[in-house]
C-alpha cells in the first residue's frame, strides 16, 4: 500500500481552511490535538503505508502489534485526511464538551486500539469461515474506524432526529449502518470491516460492559488529577475549614481579619469607635472631677 501523492494537496488546504473557519478557540484540546497529530503524521509519517496498516497476516501471524498504534493515525491521501478530519472535526468537539476531556481522550484512545484488534478477529473468522486466504492479506489504515464508533457515542448520547446520508433522510440511531453501506457501494476500496469494527465496538461500549470500564478509567483519572491539586494546595497555600467561610476561597484570609468590610467601611468603624472610646474616657473624666453638694457647701463655708 503506497500514499497516492497529489502535488497541490487540495484536500490539506481544504481541511486547513475548514479549522479556521470553525475557529480554534471552538475546539475542545483533546480534539485539537488529535487533529494535530494526524496532519503531523500525515505530513512526515513515522513508516511507509506498507509498515503501518493493519491486517490478520501482519499484525496476527507476524506478532507486528506496533500497527495498532500506528495505523489509525495515518492516511493513504489528503482527501482521506480531509473527510475524516472534518468528520473528527463536529463529532469530536460535540462528544468532549459532553463527556468532558479526560473522557473523551480515554475513549479515543481505547477505540483506536479496540477497532484494530477486533478487525484483526473479524478478518480471521471470515479467512476461516469462507475458506478465503484473502481476507487475511487486506492492510486497513485511517481514522475511520474510530469516527464510525464516535458516531455511534454520538446518536446514544443525543438521540432522535434523522442524517442526511447521501439524499436520503434516515434516523439517526440507524445512520451508521446507513453509512456503512452507503460508503462501501459508493467507494468499494474503503474498508468495509473496519468500518464495521468501529461500530462494532461503540456498540460494546452503548450497549455492553465497555462503557462502564472506560467510564471509570475516566474517573480514575480525573479523581488523580484532583488529589494532585489538593497535595499542592497543602504544600504550598494555607487552606481554612469549610465551615468557617462558604465565600470564594481567595477572599477566606482576608475576611477572617476583616469581617467582610470594604476599606472605607473598616475606616469608618474605626473612626467611630475611637470617638466613642474618646467620649466614654471624657465622662469617666468629668464624673471623677465633678465634686459632691456637700463638698461645694463645705468649700462655702471654708471660704467665708
């Protein structure tokens, strides 16, 4: 399997212009940097086409397990890389801002693995059930797989409505099928199992215990991240119980000393508590110089 080489990579240019019309600042940093990473490898792959793609002979029979990690993330043209970075494109930035970015990018990379190993056992059972030493030979490469299972993740987690596909209008909880079909009549070099083998394993994960292992993964990240920053916090800030102030954290040091008044409020309470300790010393003062009735008749008579 070669790259088929197009000199002015119109499809590249296209998916650029695409990124910049949706925006940076739209799109969620687990999608971005995924789209990074395929135009990277796109543009200085790590091995030829031939030494990444993944298929029963090489990655089963060989033991060359290293093609699962690759052959995702690699693309036999810039077309491919268009339509499939477009795709990533909606579907990505959707899915993180519902699952949040540890989840997603634990998804993603557990769907990128996934995908090549049940292609890889799908591939086998067809090689021995049709009695076809071919099915063992065929080389899948692409992100398309991992988009297929998104789309599943992508209509369970908003469901109703109908896609467009191809002119005709089909609910959305039958539109990868749809695709998939779609797809394969009208390009036939497309993989059809490893499009399969993406909805295949997001169906693992709507619909069977795969979800519930990657949704606590996700967790398990995500609750590290939280003690991480919580030993730093004790480390380097003084913390103060929950219970004495409920205010924004930054303000607790400073209302513990100040009881919440402003600068002009704290001089005017000092203002008044200096008169009033100014005026109670005067009285105190004044009672013990001012002499008695009979002190005042007693100094009379002395005087006379």
């Amino acid at each position: 399997m070669q790259r088929r080489q197009r000199g002015a990579n119109t499809g590249l240019l296209l998916l650029f212009a695409q990124i910049y019309q949706f925006g940076f600042n739209n799109i969620p940093p687990v999608t971005l940097a995924l789209l990074g990473l395929n135009i990277y490898l796109f543009l200085n792959p790590l091995k030829p086409l031939l030494y990444v793609c993944i298929s029963v002979h090489e990655g089963f029979h060989h033991r060359d397990w290293e093609r699962l990690l690759l052959s995702p993330f690699h693309h036999v043209d810039d077309w491919h890389l268009y339509f499939n970075m477009v795709s990533l494109l909606w579907k990505g930035t959707k899915l993180e801002k519902r699952l949040g970015s540890v989840s997603f990018a634990v998804i993603v990379a557990a769907f990128s693995q996934l995908i090549g190993v049940v292609y890889v056992l799908v591939q086998l059972l067809l090689a021995e059930y049709m009695n076809d030493p071919a099915y063992k030979m065929q080389c899948a490469v692409g992100f398309s797989g991992v988009l297929f299972a998104l789309k599943v993740l992508n209509n369970h987690y908003h469901p109703g409505g109908s896609t467009n596909v191809f002119g005709f209008q089909v609910p959305n909880k039958y539109a990868c099928w749809a695709e998939l079909v779609a797809i394969h009549i009208l390009s036939p070099g497309t993989s059809f199992i490893g499009h399969l083998s993406g909805i295949l394993v997001g169906l693992l994960y709507t619909h069977g215990p795969l979800g519930w292992i990657l949704n606590s993964a996700g967790s398990i990240f995500t609750e590290g991240n939280q003690r991480r920053h919580e030993r730093f916090n004790n480390s380097g800030y003084a913390r103060y119980p929950q219970h004495e102030y409920q205010g924004n954290r930054s303000e607790r040091p400073y209302n513990m000393y100040t009881g919440g008044l402003s600068e002009d409020e704290q001089l005017q309470q000092a203002l008044r508590e200096s008169l009033n300790e100014t005026g109670h010393r005067r009285t105190l003062r004044q009672d013990a110089q001012q002499p008695s009735l009979d002190e005042i008749r007693r100094r009379r008579l002395n005087r006379f």
